[in-house]
C-alpha cells in the first residue's frame, strides 16, 4: 500500500514538473533557469528565439553572455545583490542578442527555494519592450521638438520682422522729406513692438505668454531710442505688476502702448517743455488693465478718440475691438488713456487688423 502511495506522488510530481515545463516551454517571454551560483541550466524557446543562441550555447554560462555594456556595473550588482538576498529584482536591461543587437527588456528575477528552505537557483522572466522604449523614445524627441519648434519660430520671425525695419531705413537715407522719415520711423517702431513680443517669446521658458513688465520696459527704451531726442526732458514714469499674457493678446497690446506713447511723445509737449509720461499695468480679477498718462498741455479743445481721423488712433480703435476691451480718456492736466479688457489663454492666430 505505502508502494502504491509512493507511486502516485511520483506520479502527480512528474504531472506538476511536466505542466510547469510545458508552461515554461510554450511561454511567450523568455525564461531562464540558474543553478545557485547564477549558471544557466535552462533557457526555453522564446529565450533562443530572442538572444539567437541555443540552449547548448549558454548552458554552463552565466547571465553575462547577454551584458550589452550599455549599463554599468553599479546596475548589475545591485541586482545580484536584491535577489542572493531572497528579494524579487526587477528593472530593464539593455541586453544584447548573438548578432550584437540591442533589445530592451524588462527582467523579473526570483529564487528557487526548495522545501526545506534551501536555496537551489534563480528563475528569471523577461518581457521585451523595445518597442515600448523606441516608442517613448520618439514621443521625448517629438515633445522636445514640438518646444524647439516654437521658439525656433519666434526667433525667424523676429529677424525677419528686422529685415523689414532695415529696408525701412534704406527708404530714410533716400527721402528727405520730414513727414515721411515721420511714417517710416513710426512704421519701424511699430515693427520693433511686435518683434520685441516674439523675442521675449523665444528667450522665455515659457512659449506661449510674455512678461509686461519685462516688455514694456524694453519698448520704451526703444521708444526712447527712436522717438526722443538726446537733449529732450521727457521721461517716463513705469509701475508694472508682473503679469504674463498670451501671445495673441500680446501683439495687439504692444501696438496699443506703443502708439498711445509715441502719439503722447510727438503731440503732448512743446519741443521745450518738460514731460513726464506715466505707463500702469496690472490685473485684478483677470481683467489687464493700462493707464497711459502724460502732463503736457497741448490737447486738442473738443478732443474725442473716437472722432480722431489720425492713423495712430485709429489703429488704437481697431486693435481695443480686437482684444474685447473697453478704452477711455481723460483730458484733465494732461491727457490720459485707460483701456480695461479680459484676460484670456486663447490659442490659435493673434487674429488681424481688419
């Protein structure tokens, strides 16, 4: 009787091994199995099908043979060190198959311990991911080029932008006439307003909004530049919270200050009169709000934007309808204008002047 018992464990053993080899056998993933000292002494199908040695050629060798030398050695002993401590290791290995080949897997390392708590070998299961990795791969590559791309952009158009303001200044050396230098130097700074946005732009971490303050003090410094003489007393007063804004408000803002300045600088004072020009920006309930002052004298008697017939405010007009705003103006001790609009986050086209 304690034959035939004998017997019957062998032979449900030898059913249990044999489904376990026909599972590893059949597995899809490579498998291998180690002798306690890390030798291989089984690889299955899958396993000779990746790497492209057979089993003879790595039967007696250790998991080395795989080692792509893409990884250092601080990788692989931590490793060993994890599983001879009875751990699970897991991570992804760069291995290398016969032919040289790189493949990226991920490896699930256990060990065998036999029933009397022995410890017999190591049983390791890989996954191939090279595909998943060369995916990601060029997911990084396009994210990072979807970021260079834009600031790429930014950087054209601003140079571009300043080839239109050279050939601006061709037209000055060849016209001496001083309204029209009066346009195509106005057209410049308008130019330089815009080309200013995109710099900041591509300067910036950020691709998509500017800083006012930053902005604001570089276009008054060319302002300054080109519309004020050396000898002139006017000067400007600037209080800038630090407020970012999108590129498609930007645009249309940078216009509005630079016209609403210049047109202070070339009609508010007298060539011999001290000026001050104040510029405020700040926002407050995500509203941008501007104030451009001036304490010049020389207001029109019946002033009124809206009847003005001046390109420069006209622009004005057009570019506040654009953003959605609302504009006043205030003739008391100068002329002052307020423009108050919502601040948005909107993408797509900054939109045009029509």
């Amino acid at each position: 009787m304690a034959l035939v018992e004998d017997i019957s464990e062998q032979v449900s053993l030898n059913r249990t091994l044999t489904k376990f080899r026909l599972g590893i056998d059949r597995s899809s993933n490579p498998i291998y199995i180690t002798d306690q000292d890390g030798y291989i002494q089984y690889a299955n199908p899958a396993f000779e099908a990746q790497y492209e040695f057979s089993v003879d050629e790595v039967i007696g060798k250790t998991p080395r043979i795989l080692k792509s030398g893409e990884q250092d050695d601080a990788f692989y002993e931590h490793f060993w060190d994890t599983i001879l401590s009875g751990e699970s290791a897991e991570g992804v290995m760069i291995n290398q198959t016969k032919d040289g080949e790189n493949v990226n897997v991920h490896c699930s390392t256990n060990s065998i311990i036999d029933s009397d708590g022995h410890h017999i070998g190591f049983i390791a299961i890989q996954d191939n991911i090279t595909k998943r990795v060369e995916m990601e791969k060029k997911i990084r590559e396009s994210l990072q080029e979807k970021n260079v791309m834009p600031a790429e952009i930014h950087h054209r158009v601003k140079n571009n932008l300043a080839i239109v303001s050279g050939l601006l200044e061709l037209e000055l050396h060849e016209n001496d006439d001083k309204r029209t230098i009066g346009h195509i130097r106005k057209s410049q700074t308008r130019i330089k307003s815009v080309a200013i946005v995109h710099e900041k732009l591509y300067e910036s971490k950020n691709l998509s909004n500017i800083n006012l303050r930053e902005y604001v003090e570089e276009l008054t410094e060319t302002i300054r530049a080109n519309w004020i003489e050396d000898n002139s007393t006017i000067t400007f007063d600037l209080s800038i919270d630090e407020v970012d804004i999108n590129i498609n408000q930007a645009i249309p803002f940078s216009l509005i200050i630079h016209e609403l300045i210049t047109n202070a600088i070339k009609h508010a004072f007298d060539s011999n009169q001290n000026g001050r020009i104040e510029v405020e920006i700040y926002e407050s309930s995500n509203q941008i709000n501007l104030r451009i002052s001036d304490d010049g004298d020389n207001v029109p008697p019946g002033f009124d934007i809206e009847a003005s017939q001046k390109l420069g405010l006209t622009l004005v007009q057009i570019l506040c309808k654009q953003l959605e705003g609302t504009l006043t103006f205030d003739t008391t001790g100068g002329l002052t204008y307020r423009l108050s609009f919502e601040k948005k986050n909107s993408k797509g086209p900054s939109g045009n002047l029509m």
